[in-house]
C-alpha cells in the first residue's frame, strides 16, 4: 500500500531539512533543446493556460524543496552527469536509435559502462522520489537504499523505455516533441480501495521512461542490466491527435515544447 508522507519539511532521502529543489525537466535537457541562453521561449501547457519559462532556472520546471542541498548536489553528482551522457548520446544519435530501437551502452558510455547505467537508473530513481514527495506520496525504503548503493529495488519499482511512435513522427516533420512529464495517476488499489502502485513517465524528444512504484512490481525486470537496451515502440497518434490529447491531459500534468 502506497502511504502518505508525514514530513513534507525533510529531504526525502536523508531526511535533513529540505532546502533544494530538483529540476522536474533536467537543466541540461532544456538548453539541448532551446539554447543557452533559449533561443525561443518554451511554454508549459497547464490547467488549460500557456505558460512562457523564461529560462532553464525559472521555478515553473522545478520541484518544490524536497531534498536537501547535499543530496541534490554532492550525493547525486554522479547520476546527474551519467543521465547527461546517456541523453546527449541519444540526441547525437537519434536517426540510428530510431532505426534499430536499441542503444548499446558500450558506446553510449564506453569504458566503465555498468557503472554509468546504474547512475542513471539511480537519476531516473531520484527523479521518481521527487515525484512522490512532491504529491505527499512516502519513497519506498528500497528506492532509497539503492540510492545509497543498494540492491536495485526489484519488486517496488517498475521501469519501461520506449520509443513513443507518435512523437517520433512528428519530430520527423520537423514539428518539435519537446519535454515533458506525464500525469501521476494511481492504477492498482487492494480490497480496501487503498491504492498500492502510482504509475507516471518523463519524456525526453520522443524517448519515454515509463515508470510505476507500488507492491508486488517484482515481474517487470529494470532496464540498464544488459549492454543492448532493446527500446520497445508505444503506441502512435496523428500529429493533430497527439497535440489534441496533450491539450486535453494538461489538467495533471506538464508539457513542454517549443513556440508556435
């Protein structure tokens, strides 16, 4: 069963005072994609209403404060930079990605490989963390754990990457796709209607982490353990049908994306 957090003032993973807030869209992710400073000026597309963000610092692509300043900078340093390399070869790479649906994490990382994957499934953890503090959901202990060094949280953490077929096309036309975050919704409850797993995704151009933290997860085995990531294809929507759907699931969740 999923519970509520309690200390909405701690760090999330240490529990000293929380007085950091982590990037909901990774710093980096936004000047690949809109310049240093923006050459054009995102929006984020909530509840209905457009919203320019000024840069990669403005606070409508953050978290609130829920990890402390250690944890944020020194502790995660080394996910942070291991999730940069990944994403910036995947940019660099996108044509050929896209062609064989599978990265191999050899050349994405070179020597020293697995070490570099596990950090960025320990980013991609820490990005999750911070979306359940946010939304006063507690960070299962294994998540933490493996933060720490720990076991990789088999069973508590569901971890898919995909290619999202629709996005991809409309990339290829030359049309954007992106950043964003999906809606966090609740898809498992047991007999007393308590809910047990909360499942959201990140996307990054037209790659999608899709994530689930709950009970009983043990059977979707994460990814980053073998040197070829075999990449799936999600489902596709026409170009005006995916703008169509993200303008009406806005109402819960963010999306940002170019000018038009």
């Amino acid at each position: 069963m999923l519970t509520r957090r309690t200390d909405l003032e701690g760090c999330w993973w240490c529990g000293a005072r929380a007085d950091s807030r982590e990037h909901k869209l990774k710093k980096t992710d936004l000047q690949r994609e809109f310049g240093r400073p923006f050459r054009q000026t995102p929006l984020r597309l909530r509840e209905e209403r457009l919203e320019a963000i000024q840069g990669p610092g403005s606070d409508l692509v953050k978290f609130t404060a829920n990890l402390c300043s250690s944890c944020n900078n020194t502790r995660s340093q080394p996910f942070d930079y291991a999730y940069d390399r990944f994403v910036s070869y995947v940019a660099g790479h996108d044509r050929h990605i896209l062609a064989s649906r599978r990265i191999d994490l050899r050349i994405a990382f070179g020597q020293g490989w697995r070490l570099a994957a596990e950090d960025t499934l320990r980013y991609l953890v820490k990005h999750i963390g911070c979306r359940l503090a946010q939304n006063e959901i507690e960070v299962p202990a294994r998540l933490t754990a493996f933060l720490d060094g720990g076991d990789r949280p088999d069973g508590e953490l569901a971890l898919e990457i995909e290619i999202r077929g629709d996005i991809a096309e409309i990339s290829r036309a030359g049309l954007g796709g992106g950043l964003g975050l999906g809606d966090l919704l609740l898809t498992d409850f047991d007999e007393d209607r308590q809910a047990t797993v909360v499942e959201s995704h990140l996307d990054y151009r037209w790659l999608r982490f899709a994530w689930g933290v709950g009970e009983e997860l043990g059977g979707y085995p994460l990814p980053f353990a073998a040197p070829l990531l075999r990449l799936p294809v999600g489902r596709s929507l026409p170009p005006g049908e995916l703008r169509k759907q993200i303008r009406e699931s806005a109402a819960a969740g963010d999306q940002v994306g170019g000018a038009t």
